[in-house]
C-alpha cells in the first residue's frame, strides 16, 4: 500500500493524491505539515530533508517532490497511460508540469499567500493585484494551448494536466477579475467530471 504524507490542504499534496486516485491506487494519507506539524521532526526529516511535503513511500521505497512522485506513479502504474501515449506526448506533459513549477505556481502564489494566509488588515494589496496580473498572462499562455488540443499534451488526458489543473483551482477562486478564457474553461470543466480531481482538489477549500 502506497504512503503518503502531507495535508490535503497543500497543494502540491493535492497534485500527488490526483495521481493516486487517477489510477485506484490503495493509499493511506498522514496528516504533516502547516497547522499539524511534525514535519521537523526527525523521523519524517529521514525521509524528506526538506521538511516539506509530500513525501511518498512505496514499499522500501521514498520520494519526495510533487512532480517527481506524479511522474513515478504514472510510469510504474496503470501501464504507463498517465504518462503519455507516446514518447513526444510524454515530452509534452513533463513540458507543462515544469511549466507549472516554473512560470504558474510563481504567478500565483503571493495571491494565494495575500488572499488566504493574511489576515485582510496585513495584505499587501499591491502585491496581490501584481500577483493576480502575472497569473491571468500565464493563464493566457496556458489557454492558447488548449486552443490546439483537448489537454496540455494532446487529445488525452495525462500526468501534464494535473499540476496546472491544482493551479487553476486556484485560479478561479483567487483571480474573480480576469478575461474570457474560453480553451481553459472547456478544458477545467473536463477536469470537474474526474472523479479523482473532485476529491482530491475541489472537496478541499482553500486554507
């Protein structure tokens, strides 16, 4: 049975239990990090240094990194259909799951932080609204490709749509001020039908 550790309320925990639930994996959760603690303490810094979450554990086997342990159990799983249909597919999903570390999840993050981590008298609104900005340009980028294909790396979907999928969760929530985006609303209505995204990212509220 695969192990997992990290609050459902992390993100990056969500992008790992869609995984899980994409492809009927028997897991067990622990609650680590934010308001439960324990992630400092020795036992789990044994297994992640970093002391973030989440951590994975399959058998005697441990990874941590959200995209890393996507990428893990969709090529040991399932035949290896959450990766990729092909070579150039895969290429692709891996494309927008760095694209998601590198360009989206920055985007959004001091909104999340200004939003719903600070209490109203301390944000920072000029930060959020920044924040907000750069996030509807990344989400622009994101919508051009969907204008292209179904999801982010061809006609079906893969490991790729999951880390910007937890995203535009988000998005939506975080950024009520922003444009048509007719390519991303198709393609996140798809991703509400998932059973696997609705437990995993749409039952959890924002915290």
């Amino acid at each position: 049975m695969l192990k997992v550790w990290g609050r459902n309320t992390s993100s990056n925990v969500q992008k790992a239990m869609w995984a899980v639930g994409e492809l009927g994996l028997e897991n067990e959760r622990f609650d680590i990090g934010g308001n439960f603690g324990k992630n400092r303490e020795p036992a789990y810094l044994n297994m992640n240094p970093n002391g973030l979450v989440p951590t994975l554990q399959d058998g005697d086997f441990i990874l941590w990194e959200s995209n890393a342990i996507i990428r893990y159990l969709a090529r040991n799983h399932d035949g290896g259909k959450l990766e990729g249909a092909n070579p150039k597919m895969t290429a692709l999903a891996n494309q927008w799951m760095d694209w998601q570390l590198s360009v989206l999840g920055p985007a959004i993050t001091p909104a999340f932080w200004g939003l719903i981590r600070t209490p109203e008298e301390k944000r920072d609104l000029a930060a959020i609204a920044a924040s907000q900005s750069k996030t509807i340009e990344a989400m622009k980028i994101l919508d051009a490709q969907l204008g292209k294909t179904p999801y982010v790396a061809g006609d079906h979907f893969t490991m790729g749509d999951i880390p910007v999928g937890v995203m535009c969760y988000r998005f939506w929530q975080l950024v009520p001020e922003r444009p048509e985006l007719p390519n991303l609303q198709r393609w996140y209505a798809a991703l509400q039908k998932r059973d696997a995204f609705r437990q995993a990212v749409e039952a959890v509220p924002l915290t």
